[in-house]
C-alpha cells in the first residue's frame, strides 16, 4: 500500500482519459514502509520502502463529451497515413 494524491480534472468521456489540473489533497496509506507517509520513520533507509505515491485518486470536476487532445492528434495522424 503506498500513499495517494487526489487529483481534480477533466474526464473525456468518448476516450475516458483523465486530465489533471490539481492535487488537492495526499491520502496518507498510514504505513511505516511508505516514504510519503507520516509514519515513516525520519532515519529509515531501508530499500524496501515505496518512494512514489500509488495510483492517483481523480476526481471528475467537469466532462467534456469529446477525445483527449492525445486521442484526437492519434486520430489525426491516422487519418494523414
């Protein structure tokens, strides 16, 4: 388990991706063995500890009933070939 960052953004609804624009918040995983979490000890230097935060938690702000900009320039050069 490893902390995670809460992102707010847009969806894409026709592809699905995400797009952020902010961290709002990190929801601490509560562990001795995760470098971002406040439990982790200041001395520690075990390898084994997780240095980056686990998958971001998104939250839709709004929608966009479109592609991405990624899918749409994907589609783009698809057609161009």
């Amino acid at each position: 388990m490893m902390c995670q960052q809460l992102a707010e953004g847009t969806r894409w609804t026709r592809c699905g991706h995400f797009q952020r624009h902010l961290v709002v918040a990190i929801v601490d995983c509560n562990t001795k063995r995760c470098e971002r979490s406040v439990y982790h000890p200041s001395g520690c230097r075990l390898p084994t500890c997780a240095k980056n935060f686990g998958q971001q938690i998104e939250r839709d702000i709004d929608r966009a009933d479109d592609y991405c900009w990624v899918c749409r320039a994907a589609q783009e050069r698809a057609v161009r070939r």
